[in-house]
C-alpha cells in the first residue's frame, strides 16, 4: 500500500471549487481537468516517496550562544 500526499480530488470537488470561483464547467471539461492534472500529481507523489539523500554530518551543530557585550559591542 502507498500513501499519497496529494490525494485526487473528485469531479464532484473540482466542480464545487469551480463553483467558490465563479466557474461552472460541463462534466467533460470536468474531465479533461482531472486528466491535465493527474500526471502531476503522479509524479509529485513518486518524487515524495523517494528516500531523502541527506549527507552525513561532518559538523554538528551547536545550540550557540548569546554573546556578551565584550564579544560584540553592536
């Protein structure tokens, strides 16, 4: 089973986001929308389930500190 981050959303979704907007559109351009949109919305879901390539940390980080008004008198 795979997870989508963005999930499809339905004729009936775009319909009623057209409608908030203004818009109204016949149940084939309906269709024609979704079918623009779904091979982005493929792709963004295979990009987001490959494994994040991070390096490996050389230097960590520190939380720092707050200089004194010695170290910096700005």
């Amino acid at each position: 089973m795979t997870l989508s981050t963005i999930k499809t959303p339905t004729s009936e979704q775009l319909q009623e986001v057209a409608g908030e907007l203004g818009m109204s559109f016949s149940e084939e351009d309906l269709a024609q929308h979704l079918a623009a949109l779904l091979p982005s919305f493929e792709a963004y879901n295979k990009i987001d389930q490959l494994p994040d390539e991070k390096p490996a940390v050389s230097y960590p980080r520190t939380p720092g500190y707050r200089p004194a008004a010695e170290e910096n008198p700005y």
